[in-house]
C-alpha cells in the first residue's frame, strides 16, 4: 500500500481511492475502497463538498508530486520530540499504528498525570494555578490522538483508586480533542477544548478526599459537598493565569443535563453551550469506563449502550452522535463475539483499511465455555474468514480484567 493525500481537483479516472476524507455531518463516516473507473462517480464525490481524499498508488494512477497534500510514510519509530514544539497544523499530522504510537502515547500520559498532580496540588492548597505550561501538554496529547487516537485514550482509562481524577483529567483532555475534530472544530478551538478537558475537574481539589475516595455510595450531605466542585474550581481557574473562556465555561458547566437537571446552575438545552455540551458526554464516558473508587468500570460498548439510554434528558444527541463516531464503533477495549464463537477484545482499529475490521485477541470460546490460548487476529487481513458478528458484556460472560488482553506488554512493564 502506498498512500497519499491529494485534493480532490486533481482526482482523475484511474486513481484507486483509499479513503475520503470528510467531515462527519455529510456523509458516512466510514468508506470502503474503490477503483474510481467512472467520471460520473468522481462528480458525485466533488459535489459532496469533500476537499481531500487519500489515493493508493499501488493499485492506481499517480499525481505529479507537486499536488501531494500529504505522503504517508512507513512506520518508523519516531524519536523522543523536544519538550518546547511550534505548533503543528493537526491535518498536517500523519496517522500511524497502534504499536508505532502506544511508547511514546504512554510517556505522554506519565508526564501528563504528574503536570495535573502538581498544578491540582497548587489549587489545593489555595496557590494560583498557572497553566500556561498546560499547553504544550495539551498539544503533546493532541498529537497522539491525531497520530492513533485508540493509544493514549486506551491507557488513559487505566486508573487505579489514587489517580483517578488526574489521570480522568488527561483522559477527557483526550476525549475532548477527538470529539472537536469529529465536529469540525478548527485547531484553536480543539486546543482550547483539551485544556478545559484537562481542567474540569480542578474543584474536585475543594472536596475532601474521604468523600471522593470514599468506597461506597455517598450520602445525600456528602453529595451536596461533590455538587460544589464546578463553581469551587470556576473559581480557581479565575485566579490562574493562561485559561481561556472556554475552560471557564466547562468547568462550571461540565455536569448541567439537557432536560434541566443537572447542576450547578439548571441550565437546560442550548443554554449549555456547545464545550459544555461537550465535556458532559466525555466526562461521563471516561467515568464509566474506568474503575473508580466506588465503582468498577465498563467495557466501551457497553458504557456507549448505557449512555444511549440515559442521553434523551442528559446530553444533547448531535454531540453524542459525533462522540460515537470520534471513539469510532468499536472503540480499542471492545469485547466482541466472532462468527466462530470466539470472544476477544479490539487491540486497534484499522481506519484505513476499515473500520469494521479491527485487530482482535480472542481468549474465549463461547462454546466451551472455556479460555483459549489468546491469538492476535487481523480481521482485515487476507485469507482470514472470521468476523465480527456482536459486541458483548463482559459481566454477561463472567469476565474480568479484559484489558490485559489488549494491553500485554505494556501492562506487564507497568507492573513490573
Ligand atoms: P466521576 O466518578 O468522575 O463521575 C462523573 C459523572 O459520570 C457523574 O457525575 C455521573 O454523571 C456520571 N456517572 C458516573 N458513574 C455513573 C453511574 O454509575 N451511573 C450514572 N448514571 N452516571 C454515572 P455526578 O453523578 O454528578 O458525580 C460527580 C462526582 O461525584 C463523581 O465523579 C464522583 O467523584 C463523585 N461521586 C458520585 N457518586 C459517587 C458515589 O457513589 N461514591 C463516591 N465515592 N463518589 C461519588
Ligand atoms: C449511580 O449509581 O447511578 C449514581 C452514581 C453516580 O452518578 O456516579
Ligand atoms: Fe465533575
């Protein structure tokens, strides 16, 4: 395969389309493959409004370079960047592997979670924040969800008891950034969406942590105590320098609900505002999907099951929609049921090749009953007859801990 990014103007009979490149409001958000062989189809595709499409030049007609948007390049494992970057145009950065990203995704979040600690740490012993050096971190964060958004949401969701809401920090940072690009959002406002992902929660540091480490359910005076986090840490980032209005605006207004609700203000519909809007659907998402103090998470499929139920009153349906598709279908995490009575888990999604077709490791045999040697499937790959035919609950099968199995390494060496 050998892929390149073109403008559609210089689309012409013969080129093999990979994939098109367009934005989720007019089109289908994934694309099969196709051989263009037929003028009226490549109208067809310029009156879409679509701007860019990659080509496979293995399989069709070439462009003369000087047109070339972009090339994608073998995968190569990059090297460490420097800690100050120029900022970097997002569609300007070139997708790669899972594995190519999960090293550097992981180093990512390790820095990420000790900036949170240290800056939460500040708000809570009254100290003014200042989060200019948040930045950088969050264009860090954007980079590798640009690069392969499965690698640093994936580890992020791998909390334990104590850093739960620094590592829920970096992860709705990451959520935040995906879902603005899903809606069209242009690079300022992503960035301004990843820090007040980063941010949210900063009030948090005003609640006692008897109360948020607390094991069981909360009683009513104690929730009370939690409901006072969104205007506690408005007021901190107030103080601080280098925040902008939208990560004002978030953190006040993170868990209002559309039907009215939600707290602290009762705002309703379209009196919460669209950053709001937003990190309400991404809060929530890495909340349950995560083990928590008092609660052990769920699997993608099934918190994106749970969440379509509760979002007639909670979340506005446009952000959910477009929150489903930034995750993707079947989000890295997934656990799956094959044609072949296998049950695995999603290791990466495959975007280019397709969406449906993501590399799988089944442990399970839903026939027997019984754990199977894990193997590693692409079901992309040729020759390969399995498919997917259910995403399944793992609490339905009596399975814990699944995410070892998408893990491996990287969980071995956390542990060790
Ligand atoms: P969090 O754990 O980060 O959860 C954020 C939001 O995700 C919650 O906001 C809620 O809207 C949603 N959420 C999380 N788990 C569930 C769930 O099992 N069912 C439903 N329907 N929604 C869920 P909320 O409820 O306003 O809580 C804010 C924060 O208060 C939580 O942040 C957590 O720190 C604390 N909290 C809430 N309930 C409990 C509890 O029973 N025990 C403890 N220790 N803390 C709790
Ligand atoms: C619940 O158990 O549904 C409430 C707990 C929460 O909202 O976090
Ligand atoms: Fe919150």
């Amino acid at each position: 395969m050998m892929l390149k990014k073109i403008e559609v103007n210089f689309l012409r009979k013969g080129m093999y389309v990979q994939e098109l490149c367009s934005s989720w409001m007019d089109t289908p958000f994934w694309k099969k493959s196709f051989m263009l062989d037929d003028p009226a189809l490549l109208e067809k595709i310029k009156s879409t409004g679509i701007k860019e499409v990659w080509i496979d030049i293995s399989k069709g007609l070439d462009v003369l370079r000087e047109v070339v948007v972009e090339v994608m390049p073998p995968v190569v494992e990059l090297p460490q960047l420097p800690k100050k970057q120029v900022a970097v145009a997002f569609d300007k950065i070139v997708p790669v592997s899972m594995d190519a990203e999960m090293g550097r995704a992981a180093s990512i979040v390790g820095e990420s979670k000790k900036a949170v600690f240290s800056m939460f740490n500040e708000a809570r012993m009254g100290n003014a924040v200042d989060a200019e050096n948040a930045m950088p971190l969050v264009e860090e964060i954007a980079g590798s969800v640009m690069r392969n958004p499965g690698a640093l949401i994936g580890l992020a969701r791998l909390k334990t008891a104590d850093d739960y809401t620094y590592m829920h920090s970096v992860a709705v940072c990451a959520l935040m950034i995906a879902l603005s690009r899903k809606l069209g959002l242009d690079d300022d406002q992503t960035r301004e969406a990843g820090l007040a992902g980063l941010l949210h929660d900063i009030g948090k540091m005003a609640v006692p942590s008897e109360i948020l480490n607390k094991p069981g359910k909360l009683t009513d005076a104690e929730f009370v105590s939690v409901k006072e986090h969104p205007a506690a840490g408005h007021k901190m980032l107030l103080e601080a320098k280098g925040v902008g209005k939208i990560a004002l605006d978030v953190c006040l207004h993170h868990h209002e609900k559309m039907d009215g609700s939600g707290y602290p203000m009762r705002l309703s519909g379209d009196e919460i505002s669209l950053f709001a809007k937003m990190g309400a659907v991404c809060d929530v998402y890495d909340a349950i999907t995560s083990n928590r103090p008092y609660k052990q998470g769920w699997c993608p499929a099934e918190s994106l099951g749970k969440m379509s139920e509760w979002s007639k009153g909670h979340f506005d349906p446009v952000v959910f929609q477009a929150f489903i598709k930034s995750i993707g279908i079947y989000p890295v995490g997934t656990l799956v049921r094959l044609q072949s009575g296998r049950l695995g888990v999603v290791v990466e999604q495959q975007v280019v090749k397709s969406i449906l077709l993501p590399k799988v490791r089944v442990f399970f045999s839903s026939k027997s009953l019984s754990y199977i040697t894990p193997e590693l499937l692409d079901l992309a790959g040729p020759g390969l007859q399995d498919k997917i035919v259910a995403r399944e609950d793992a609490s339905k099968w009596g399975l814990k801990d699944i995410s070892r199995y998408w893990l491996g390494e990287i969980v071995a060496a956390k542990q060790s």
